[in-house]
C-alpha cells in the first residue's frame, strides 16, 4: 500500500472512530440527563437499559473491531449476548420490586 493510501485510511479510520466515541458521549449525557428526570421506573429502566444495549454494541462493534469479523466469531459471541439480555431482564422486575418497597 502507498503511503498517501494509508495515511487516508488512518485518517477515515480515525473520523469514524471519533464519530463512534461523540455517539457513546451523547448517549452517555442522555443517560444521564435521564436520571434527573422525574419518569416513572418502568420506562426509565426499559430505556436505560435499551440504551446501555446499543452502547455495548457500539462499543463491541468498532472499538473491538467485531463489525469487520468473520461471521463464524460473530455467531460464536452471539449466545454470550442473547445470554447477558435475559439475565439483565430477569433482573429487571427484581430492581422494580425493591424500588416498590422504599417507604413514601
């Protein structure tokens, strides 16, 4: 590869990991942002933890570099992920239960 070729694919390669890590910033700040608002346990749980999903996989797929992994290793980490959602949803009532529990 010349060097003017790769220097541009550095470069590319350093915009889109900068546009990954802005999108893992403002997700964050809409996190956090979200804490302070007064919404009711069930939503907030359901879209923290929604938006906890798409950074781990922002996360898994560039930073990681799994997005440009075969599709064998892919489909080997897919039962590890379907694995972590559930158990994070069986421990989503549970969280909601000792949230009932604090005294008013």
């Amino acid at each position: 590869m010349s060097e003017s070729a790769e220097q541009a694919h550095q470069e590319a390669s350093r915009k889109l990991f900068m546009v990954v890590w802005v999108s893992l910033l403002v997700l964050t700040g809409v996190e956090v942002f979200l804490a302070y608002e007064n919404l009711e346990v069930k939503l907030m749980l359901i879209i923290l933890m929604t938006l906890s999903i798409v950074k781990a996989s922002l996360i898994i797929s560039y930073f990681m570099h799994l997005r440009f992994e075969r599709t064998s290793l892919v489909l080997t980490l897919m039962p590890a992920l379907v694995f972590v959602i559930v158990m994070m949803f069986m421990a989503f009532p549970d969280s909601v239960r000792l949230y009932e529990m604090k005294p008013k």
